[in-house]
C-alpha cells in the first residue's frame, strides 16, 4: 500500500510540477483546478485498477 500511494504522489507530483515549470497555464490555475482533479481521478482509475486486479487474481 505505501508502495502504491508513493508513486501515485510522484506521478502527481511530476505533472503538477511539469505544469508549473512551462509556461502554459498560471500558477493559482494548476493549484486550484489542475492538481485536485489529478488527484481524485488517479484516485478512481487506481481503485478500478485494483478491483480489476483482485478480480484477476481470484480467476
């Protein structure tokens, strides 16, 4: 489980951070809107993803 919240933080965290580096949309734009949706729809992704593995798993 920790192995898994730390990569899904990296891989929000480099987004985050490649959006914030170029300059394609404002600083308060990512914070605000960008990085949340990231978060709760790797979060969705990520349970259907361990669903569909525990379901593989038990075949």
């Amino acid at each position: 489980m920790a192995k898994t919240v730390g990569a899904f933080a990296l891989i929000v965290a480099l987004g985050a951070a490649g959006l914030l580096v170029s300059p394609m949309m404002a600083t308060d734009t990512v914070v605000t809107m960008v990085v949340p949706s990231m978060i709760v729809f790797g979060a969705i992704v990520l349970a259907i993803g361990v669903k569909h593995g525990e379901y593989r798993a038990t075949r």
